[in-house]
DNA sequence: GTGCTTGTTGGCCA
DNA sequence: GTGGCCAACAAGCA
C-alpha cells in the first residue's frame, strides 16, 4: 500500500509515539531481507543509546534522524508497515526491526520483504535521501518540467510514465490511477499523443490528488487517522478499483482492469475513451 | 496447486 | 547512450 500519502502516515506514527525519546534497545533481524546492503550490527550499535530527534518524509521513503549523526531511512516496498507497540512488545515472524524507548516499541514489519533499511552515520544527510526528486506538491513540480519529461518518454503508455519516481516520486499504482481516472485520460495513451490540454489537466489532479491523499491519510497536525484509508471518500476511484463488478463512481458505467506498463491497471472507458 | 499482489532493479534488446 | 519491456525478488491470500 506505501505511497506518498502512507509514508506520511507511518512516518508520523513513529514520530508521534517516540520523538525526543532515547532508544534503550535495537532489535533486528539478521538475514539479508530488508537489510541488503546494510549492516545490522551497525544500526544497533549506533542507535542505542541515541535520541530520535525528527523525521521527514519524501516520495514512498522515510527519514529518521537521531542524535550521534545518525540517519535511518526506510522504504516500506509492498507490504512494508510501522507500528508502535508497548515496549515489552515481543517480535513476531516478519518483524525486521524494532527499536525501544522507555513507553513504546517502534516495529518496521514487511512480510513480503521488498522493503529496505538504509543507515548513514554522518552530519550531513546520504545522497540516496537528498537525491530524491522534488516532491510533488513543492514549487519544482511545473508543468514544463512534467510537459518535457512526457515528450522525452512519448512512447511510453501515460500510467507507466506516472509510476517513474523521478519524475513523480510517491506516486505508485493506486495514486496514478486516481489521477488518469480524474484527468479523464486513457491509461494506455502514449505520453507523447496527450494535447497541451490534457497535460495541463493531468499535472493539476497530480497536485490535487497528492495533497487530497496526505491530508485524508496522514490527517492534520498532531492527530493521526486510526487507519489508513478511512477518511477517502466513496467518490475516489480507490473504493471500486479492485472489486470486481466495479463501477465508476462518476458515471455508474463498469469499470475495466489490464495490466498496463506491467501493472495492474483500473479505468473507465466511458469516462477514459483511448483516443 | 495456480495466479494474483498499492515496488524497484537490472538485464536484454531495439 | 537512451528508451522500453520484463523477470526477479518473497510471502500471503483467494
């Protein structure tokens, strides 16, 4: 589920549960898993003992920053969650990683594994966070910048092309179609046929359904959602996207499903003719 | 058993 | 070199 919008949630739960606490202990699992590329040994041992101090999040990754120069980023792949447990919480199977402070327990879980711990022990930030492309919803999100990028992958189908974090980092297959299914754009149209018009409408519902999606996910200010999703309104296409029978909930006409650019793909022809 | 799955990467090929 | 496609990664679910 992990896009832009559950980044902001899970972020927010660690980071409500536990800023400004100090990790009294780090628990991981040792198999590759999660950690390729990244020493168990030395998370815990830079971590224990340090205080999470903040926390941001950017496209489908998240930051933790604690004290001793320490950067924890994670990415929740497919099946990725953070929770916050009490702290005599005991891991179970699919946990990875777990850190306690004194009234919580922190858990990275991820059955399917496609997840990643990264850690970075420096004052300054890594590359592999700062180097993530400008968010969405800041003022380097133009409409040139989206209009050039679609004719230098014309050939691509235009859903394929919305899932390239480069360009759009946190979009993922849900958000892109909501934002096809809004702009009224075919999912298989060829980047480089969309009319000005339409490139116009689809970097509109691209903000509008970025910004919609963190407020109704990650709620506002200190106060989290109990769950996820329970604030988007039957009126989004994400309700009847996987139920089959499913119709549109702007013209009542049957929703279709392919795979499009590798993908599971949900549109409506009546609203979203290929042209 | 089969065939899916809200992500990313690397390899192959045009 | 660039762009486009696809399999692989692993586990759970219907």
């Amino acid at each position: 589920m992990p896009e832009l919008a559950e980044a902001e949630f899970y972020r927010k739960r660690w980071d409500l549960a536990a800023c400004g606490a100090i990790v009294t202990s780090v628990l991981t699992h040792d198999r590759a898993g999660v950690f390729r590329g990244t020493d168990p040994a030395s998370v815990r041992r830079h971590l224990t003992q340090a205080r999470l101090q903040s926390s941001q999040a950017a496209a489908k990754q998240m930051m933790f920053h604690f004290s001793g120069d320490s950067w924890l980023g994670l990415h929740l792949g497919m099946s990725g969650e953070l929770r916050s447990e009490p702290p005599d919480y005991v891991p179970q199977k699919h946990d990875h990683l777990v850190l306690v402070t004194p009234k919580h327990a922190l858990v990275f879980t991820d059955p399917r594994m496609f997840g990643r711990v990264q850690f970075h022990h420096d004052p300054a930030p890594p590359a592999w966070w700062t180097e993530i492309a400008p968010a969405i919803l800041s003022p380097s999100f133009t409409l040139a910048a989206v209009a050039l990028f679609l004719r230098r992958r014309a050939r691509t189908p235009i859903k394929a092309v919305l899932l390239m974090q480069e360009r759009f980092p946190g979009i993922g297959n849900w958000m892109a179609d909501e934002i096809l299914w809004r702009a009224a754009i075919h999912p298989q149209r060829r980047a480089g046929s969309l009319q000005p018009t339409e490139i116009r409408t689809l970097w509109c519902e691209c903000r509008r359904v970025a910004r919609l999606a963190l407020r109704m996910i990650a709620g506002h200010g200190e106060v989290l959602p109990p769950d996820l999703n329970t604030h988007i309104p039957r009126t989004w296409l994400f309700h009847h996207r996987w139920a089959d029978g499913g119709r549109c909930p702007k013209t009542h006409q049957p929703l279709l499903r392919a795979a499009v650019g590798g993908r599971t793909t949900c549109w409506c022809p009546a609203r979203q003719p290929f042209r």
